[in-house]
C-alpha cells in the first residue's frame, strides 16, 4: 500500500502537473534507509610482487639426495602454503652456487620464494642462515597480512642449511663450516 504522499505525487506525475526535476523537492514517505554499503577496494599487490609472481625464477627441484643439496620443506597451516626450497652448495667455497623452489600457495608466497632464491644465490651459507624475513617483506612491500609468506621462506632457507649440514656430518669440509 502506497503512502499518501507517494499516491498524491504519483497522480500529479501521470498528470503532467510536475516536473521531474521538481519530484526531488516533494516530500517523501518515510522509508528506513538502507544499510550503508560498504565499497571495499580490492588489494592490489605490489609491483615487485606480480613481477615474481608472474615471471618466477629459479623454479624446479634437484636431486634431494646429492650430498651436496640441502632441502628445505615448510607449510603454514593457517593458509595451507607449501613451500619447498633446495640449494646446492660448492663444496669448495661454502657458498650457494644454485638454489631453486617449488612452492603452493598465493602470489605473496610465490614472490616470497622466487625472491629468496635471487637474493641467496653466491651467499655463504652463514649469510643466507641470516636472512630475515622482515627483509624479504620490506623487499616486496607485503601488507601486514601477508607476512607469514615471508615467514616461511625465512624458514624455508633455515631448513635447507640445516639439511645440507646434516649431510655433512663426519665428511671434511674445505668452505664449509659445519
């Protein structure tokens, strides 16, 4: 049923007798407004992070039972990203000469991941030991909810050291200290 307002202004419209500019200007019934909708922009990711998202590098795995390759396997249970990062060391330098991942999960994680291995390649493995994952965010500039990608590719590295050095236990090392 339509208020007497609205019927008086609908019949003077069939009329003629107002203009549509001045229907604004009628008083209205009264109508309980309408919940605010709430635009929500969505989040672009940072330049960085597309690049290494779209163009990953060092994508691909090695043998994980050549002594000279450490792997490094690590999830994150909140979100279900799975990361899987190997480097090989030479034995002569102590240093990372090849590095290469394999990771499920968002474009945060992947650039996380395809970042690291750029940044770890020729390190020593005491160098790559120190990386941080806040470096790695501040890096691809992650927003504060994406921190746990950086997080696991900090501990993704961590992990692939101390299995490399477990495989070295007993075995003389030239670079290398164990």
């Amino acid at each position: 049923m339509l208020s007497r307002t609205l019927q008086t202004t609908t019949r003077a419209l069939s009329r003629g007798a107002l203009r549509p500019n001045l229907i604004a200007a009628t008083p209205r019934p009264h109508i309980a407004p309408l919940p605010a909708v709430r635009i929500v922009s969505k989040r672009e990711y940072h330049e960085k992070v597309l690049d290494h998202y779209s163009r990953p590098r060092n994508v691909g795995s090695m043998n994980k039972a050549d002594h000279d390759v450490g792997t490094g396997l690590v999830g994150a249970p909140a979100c279900g990203d799975v990361m899987k990062l190997q480097i090989r060391v030479d034995e002569i330098t102590g240093k990372i000469s090849d590095v290469k991942f394999k990771t499920f999960g968002c474009g945060s994680a992947i650039a996380s991941s395809s970042y690291l291995t750029e940044l770890v390649r020729g390190m020593s493995l005491e160098d790559a030991g120190r990386i941080k994952n806040t470096e790695i965010a501040k890096e691809l500039c992650l927003p504060p909810v994406k921190l746990h990608c950086s997080m696991l590719a900090e501990d993704a590295i961590k992990s692939a050291i101390k299995d490399y050095k477990s495989k070295r236990v007993g075995k003389p090392t030239l670079g290398v200290t164990a």
